[in-house]
C-alpha cells in the first residue's frame, strides 16, 4: 500500500513539476542572468577570445535561443600573438545560426590598427564575415579612409565590399619621376 501510494505521489509531483517547466519557460524572463561577465575562450590552450559584458542574458530556454548583452561588449580577439577589439553599446548572439548583432557606437579595431565605424554591424561567426546595412567608417593605419553606406568585409578586411562610397586611399609610388621629367 506505501508503495502504490509513494508511486502516485512520485507521478503527481512530476505533473506539477512539468506545469511549472512550462510556466517558466513561457516567460519572458531569461533563464540565467550575469554581471561584471568574463568570458574567455580557448583553442588547444591558446587564449583566442576574452569577451567582458556589464550584463548578460541567457535565453537558452527559447527555441530560437539567444544570449543578450544590453549594457554594452568588449571583446578581445587574439590570433598569432596579435589583438584585435570589438566594442558596442549593445549586442545579441543567436546560437543557431552564429549571427552576432551588434548596435551603437560599434568599434572594430584590427590588429594592424585598422579602425570600422559604424552604428550597426553584424558578424557571422561560422563564415569569419562581418557586414553592414548601416553607413560606416573605416579608417586604415595610413591614414587613408572610407565612408560607405554598406559593406561586406572577411575577419581581416583583405576582402572588403562597400557600396555607394567615398574616401582617401594613399598609394605609394614604386617608380617615383625625377626633376628631368624622365
């Protein structure tokens, strides 16, 4: 008999569990909050990432699930001993896809001093392509620069695609005239 009645009890207490599961994951709420956040990523013992948050949401518990930086991002990239900075007022990470929104006074700095300007950039994380629908500055370390309305750029702006744009670019001369004209 206490055995039956140990079994009813187990099953209707896993019945509200389940109610109050689903309760909470209705919600708007995230499941996990954090502060002061710092996030370091490694890759065979080698620091590649450091990211610094002043708030994090975690929504795991969506079905499209995403975490949420509202108070701003820092993140420190490192790669063959050289950093690279990314800042924004605020930025969301959708886990599926790897799509990073990032909004408000987005500053990428590059490890050779190449600075993008911009109020909204997106960052695919699994194709190391970062874009923008939103006019931007890129100010490279000659001091040449480019104003554009958008643009398509890999990681390290080798491969970089405005549209509608204009700008500075300084090129060097390989075979300078001399006074004769010749």
């Amino acid at each position: 008999m206490i055995a039956v009645l140990a079994v009813i009890a187990l099953f209707s207490c896993q019945e509200d569990f389940d109610k109050v599961r689903n309760i909470n994951l209705a919600s708007d709420d995230p499941v996990g909050i954090g502060e002061n956040a710092n996030a370091i990523h490694t890759d065979s013992g080698m620091v590649v990432a450091n990211l610094l948050a002043p708030k994090f949401l975690d929504f795991s518990n969506r079905s499209f699930s995403y975490s949420e930086f509202p108070e701003g991002v820092t993140v420190y990239f490192y790669e063959d001993n050289k950093k690279s900075t990314i800042t924004a007022d605020y930025a969301i990470r959708y886990d599926q896809t790897g799509l990073v929104d990032l909004r408000g006074n987005v500053v990428l700095i590059t490890a050779d001093s190449t600075q993008l300007l911009a109020d909204q950039v997106y960052w695919d994380q699994n194709d190391n392509w970062i874009f923008s629908d939103r006019p931007y500055r890129i100010k490279f370390n000659d001091g040449s620069y480019n104003d554009g309305s958008s643009f398509d750029s890999n990681k390290d702006f080798t491969t970089f695609l405005s549209r509608k744009n204009t700008g500075v670019q300084l090129i060097e001369n390989e075979n300078p005239q001399t006074d004769d004209g010749i």
